[in-house]
C-alpha cells in the first residue's frame, strides 16, 4: 500500500512538473507575443507620427501656395484692368482721329 501511495504520489509530481513546464513555456510565448504587440505599437505610433508631421508640412505648402495664386490672381486682375483701360483710351483716340471730335461730347 505504501509503494502504491508512493507511485501515485510520483505520477502527481511529474504531472505536476509537467504542467509547471507547460505554463512556463506559455508565459514565455505570452511575454514574446507582448513584446512584439508593443514593438509594433511603437512603429504604428511612430508611423503615424511621421505622417502628421508631414501633413502638416503639406498643409502649409497648401496654404503658401494658396497665398501666391490669390497674389497673382490679384496681379492679374489689375493687369487686365490697365490694359481694358488702355484699349478703352486708343479706342477714344481713334475714333477722335476719324470723327475730328472727342467721343462723347456735344458737337
């Protein structure tokens, strides 16, 4: 009876052993897979650092670039508005030059 308590209890060591070994070997897979989670969050994270950052280097160029189209926009607002006048006057001119009278006035 002894020997038979003995055996049993060295079966329920080694299962216990065994299963000791098991859990070890899983928690060592569960830090490895931790680890590489948070290797991967630290990239996601920098990723998306990195493209905030140049998202907003576009955003500015965007804006830079808004400011000079308005500019020259406005430039050639202006442009197209002194040569409408200029036309206007040669126009005046000439037809003061074939009616021999300013245009416009009484005559």
């Amino acid at each position: 009876m002894l020997e038979s308590h003995r055996a049993r209890v060295e079966r329920r060591e080694k299962r216990l052993g065994s299963t000791e070994e098991s859990i070890s070997d899983r928690m060592r897979e569960l830090d490895e897979r931790e680890a590489e989670i948070e290797t991967r969050m630290a990239r996601l994270e920098a990723d998306f650092e990195l493209r905030d950052v140049k998202l907003e280097q576009r955003e500015r160029t965007v804006g830079e670039l808004e400011l000079r189209l308005g500019k020259k926009e406005s430039d050639l607002a202006q442009y197209v508005g002194q040569l409408q006048n200029e036309m206007d006057r040669r126009e005046s001119d000439w037809w003061e030059k074939q009616l021999g009278k300013p245009v416009g006035t009484p005559g």
